[in-house]
C-alpha cells in the first residue's frame, strides 16, 4: 500500500507534522520525530501530552511529512492510531537513534515508563497528497 | 497577540502544514506556501480543492510552520477562516512574490477568477507550540 518512494521518502525525513481531534473537535497540530516500521509510524510521546489524550479518546492520528526546502516535497499519512506503553523499547530505541543519528542501546519498559515515555503508533491506512517526492532531498 | 520572534520565524518560512476538518470529522492536512499578513494568514488555492470546501463549511483552519532542519523550530496557529474571491488581487500578488522570491505585479479578480485562484485566510486567534523559534534558521 504504501509505494516505495514514498517509503524512501519517509526514511531519509525524521520529523513531521502530527495532527489529532481534540474533544472539542478542533485540529490540534505539533511537531514530532517519527520513524516508519513496516505499515506503522512511531511515535515517542508522553503520558500526559494532549496528543496521547486525542489519541486514546479518538483512535486516530495523521502524520504530514514535508522536506525542509523547494518544492516542500511532502506526503500525508493517517490511520487508525494507539498509544502503547509495554514492549516499547524497541521501537523507542529506534527512534531516538534516528533521532540522533547513531545506534541507542533499547531500555526496559519500566525505565521507559519512569522515563514517562510511551509510544503513539499509527497504522498507516491511507496515504495521500504525495508531492515532489523524486526531489532527492535530505534534511 | 503574536509576539515578535513567532512573526520573524514566520517571516523567514514560506511554507507550512495547514490542516482542516473533513466532513467525517476527520483530519485533512496538506503543505501550502503562506503569508502573514498583520493577524491574517494569507494562502492561495483553488475553489474545488477539498482544503477550501472544508473551510467554507466549517470556518476554520489551522497552519502548523517547521523550519527544515533539526531542532525544527515550529509554530502552531489558528482560528476562524473563510475563502474569499473578491479583492484579492494585492494578497494574491504577495503570497506569489514570497513563492517566487521577486515582486509579482497584482492581478484583477476577474484574471484570477479565470486563473482558478482563491484565498483561504485565517483570522489567527491562538498561536502555541512554538519551540525553538531563537535559532535563526532560514530555509
């Protein structure tokens, strides 16, 4: 479902544009890292972040992906979404080492959780708006 | 309302991550090049795009700006929103100065209207998010 030029896209970006509903039913939208796993985005968040709170109130998320110059080369994600708090460290792991650019050793999910960090999981349902995406740039 | 460093950062980028609602309640985000202009921002699109139809309905937008390159400095703005046809011609023109990087002459609503142009504008009534805003990075 997903083509792989939107796959290698995805994989030479690190940050996005995550989008969720809050209860009022506005659009709330922030900044996050994130790094594609198969048909799933991850994300590292925290507990009490008011997009964990829309994300367990309404199951869904999407992710906007943009380059960082001309053309803004870029492509939307979204699906059904959850917030996970045990067998993270993987996937956690993962991230900050995407994050920082080199290998970041997976911890216990009881450092995660003293850490107050949990993980936002899309699983990528539709994909769309895809622009630009043969540009070749890297942020 | 908005304070100084968010309208340099805003000043400096050209494009940003505007997300509105769908008739389904869902999220509909898409990049758009932007300008502010006072508490307005200014972008410029199509009457059949499913961006404008979101805001006609609902009267409201949100535009989430990252800068290109780590840390990501970011900003969140929103508020209410309209699609406007007439007496566009001087927004059209700045928007597509800032896109081009010189002056563009203004165009008549009538070549506009011809050319399929419209301008989505949001009244910014809450800004938040913004992080990383002091590190002067130009896209």
């Amino acid at each position: 479902m997903i083509d792989q030029i939107v796959r290698d896209f995805l994989t030479r970006q690190t940050a996005g544009v995550l989008a969720t509903t809050r209860s009022g039913g506005g659009v709330r939208q922030s900044v996050v890292y994130f790094a594609l796993d198969g048909d799933r985005l991850l994300i590292s968040t925290e507990p009490g972040r008011a997009k964990t709170k829309d994300v367990t109130r309404t199951g869904r998320a999407s992710l906007c992906v943009m380059g960082g110059a001309p053309p803004y080369p870029s492509v939307t994600l979204e699906g059904p979404a959850r917030i996970r708090t045990t067998g993270i460290g993987a996937d956690t792991a993962e991230l900050w080492s995407r994050m920082g650019g080199r290998p970041v050793e997976p911890m216990s999910d009881a450092d995660l959780a003293a850490m107050n960090r949990v993980i936002l999981e899309i699983t990528i349902e539709r994909v769309y708006g895809a622009s630009y995406l043969d540009q070749g740039e890297t942020t």
